[in-house]
C-alpha cells in the first residue's frame, strides 16, 4: 500500500529539524508577505537555512506563495520565484496565476502546488491547473471522505489532504473588521486584543471562541475546533491520497511535535499493519486529546458530514 506524505508547518528553523527527526516528509514554510496563514515567519536567510537543513536529512520543503497579491506585490514576484529556484526549494505554493506565470519565466521547472484553500471542490479545477503546471492540488477543508476519494480517482495531479488542526474559517485583506464588531455592538466581541497569539471572537449563543489574528495579509478568523483523523486514515490511505497535513498555526512547538509523533505512528501502521491499526487507533486519538489545548475541542471537520453548498 502506498505510504502518503506525512507535511507539516513548523515555525522556526529549530522546530524543522526536530520535525524531520519526528518522522515529518516535508515542510510548508514562508514569509507572510507572500504567504498565507504560515505558522512561523522565515526570512530569505531563514529559507535558504531551512531547505539546506531538511535536504541534509532527506526531506522536503515547500514555500508558500499563495497570498493575495496586490500590484505592488505581484511586481516582486519575479525575484522572489528567482530566489527560491536559486535556494533549491522542491516546490512553490501558488494561488495566483501571477505566480504561474514567474515560474514559467523564472524556473520553468519548480514544481508547482495548486492550494486557494476554498475552490478546490472538484477534481476538473483540479485537472485544469494541472494542464497549466501544477502536479498537486490542495483540497478545500470543507469536502467530505467521498469527495475527496472521488476527486483522487479523477484527479491528473497529486492530491493533498489536512488531517489535522484548525482551519480558516474568513479572511479579510482590510484589518478592521475586530472594530466593526465592537462599533456595532454585535454579539460577537474582541477578547484579550493586546495578546494576538491569543485572541478571540466570542460567540455567546453557540459558546464558541474563534482564534482571530491579523498580519500583513488582512484578518483571518480560525475554526473553534481542530480538525482530528488520526483514528480515521483508512479511506485516504487505500485511496492513495498523496499528503496529508498537519497544520500548525498558533500551536506550540512541543504540541507540534508530539503530534507528528503519532501521526507518524499512526500512517506507518495503517499501511504496513493494518490489523494493528484497527487496535490502537483508539489509543493514539486519546494520546493527542490528552495534549490536546483545553479551549481547542477536537472533531472530525467535514470528513463525515454531508457537503451542501
């Protein structure tokens, strides 16, 4: 049985070598003025330090270009695709054709990931970004388990899969939106604004808190819960599933690591004993709950409900 990618996002140089040794394949990294949602910030120097460090020990790393750009942005991107071809990186996230298009003049033969987060719904989007250069599409968080099965059968690229933490539930590129709700008065208020690893939108009547944080992208509001499949890899990895993704925003290193402990775990059991997998799955989840932050309930994201749109 073909053993998918184990990807994960660390958050400093330090954290992708501990990773590595933890059993992650390959890293999403970047620096937020051309990526988005990225748990740590690197700078070129940093980049460069961090694919030279995952090589040394066999593994991969990918940059994330896959902001909204803006002219002024997108004028940069020819030198920055320039650098990243010159730093050896093994691909380049993209969402804009803009990026598509300084790969083509600039290293014509990086490897391209297709990933909006929201309009990979259907494997024809998929197979159409695949005609134009990409060789993998990353899948919207909110398909269910035969979506996505459906979309490896059809799909002419790699397919690849978040099987855990949270995910991005709005994005504004304007940073006003925590001041639109305290103006309005709305149900819905700014908690502990000063802390910005540790803010909220608190929404009273569902007793929910959403993790809000803004950067040089805009406003980005996060789910209430973390996605969780550890004990559920099955159908994804007999349907071959190329990478499945650990995301580590606003998570701590060591909770990081842990994790891709099991997670590692947890794949190389399910494709190599099976049987064995069906026995401790139920020990792995509980492994995680236990780390697991108290206001981060876990759940399975939309793996298992139905899809309406």
């Amino acid at each position: 049985m073909k053993k998918p990618e184990l990807l994960v996002t660390p958050d400093s140089v330090e954290s992708l070598g501990q990773l590595a040794d933890a059993g992650a394949d390959a890293f999403v990294i970047g620096e937020q003025r051309y990526g988005l949602r990225l748990a740590g910030e690197f700078t070129r120097d940093q980049v460069k330090e961090a694919i030279e460090l995952a090589h040394a020990k066999g593994k991969k790393v990918y940059v994330a270009v896959n902001a909204i750009f803006h002219n002024d942005i997108a004028n940069e991107l020819d030198e920055y695709v320039a650098f990243l071809k010159e730093a050896n990186a093994d691909a380049i996230i993209f969402g804009d054709p803009a990026v598509l298009m300084a790969v083509r003049e600039h290293a014509p033969d990086m490897p391209l990931h297709w990933n909006t987060e929201t309009t990979a719904t259907n494997y024809f989007t998929c197979n159409y970004w695949g005609k134009r250069g990409a060789v993998r599409a990353v899948l919207a968080r909110e398909l269910n388990m035969d979506a996505i099965v459906e979309m490896k059968e059809n799909a002419e690229v790699a397919i690849e899969v978040q099987v855990h933490g949270m995910t991005c539930m709005f994005q504004s590129k304007r940073p006003l939106l925590g001041h639109y709700f305290e103006y309005q008065g709305k149900a819905m208020e700014i908690e502990n604004r000063k802390e910005s690893k540790n803010m909220f939108l608190h929404d009273k009547e569902r007793h929910n808190k959403y993790p809000i944080y803004e950067d040089e992208n805009g406003t980005h509001i996060m789910s209430p819960n973390d996605i969780c499949i550890i004990d559920e890899l099955q159908e994804l990895i007999e349907a071959e599933v190329d990478s499945l993704k650990i995301d580590g925003v606003l998570k701590s290193p060591e909770y990081m690591l842990e994790t891709t402990k099991l997670y590692r775990h947890a794949i190389d059991l399910c494709t190599d004993n099976p049987d064995q997998y069906e026995e401790e799955k139920d020990e792995l989840l509980e492994k995680i709950e236990e780390i697991q932050p108290s206001n981060r309930p876990l759940d399975t994201g939309f793996f298992f409900k139905e899809t309406v749109y």
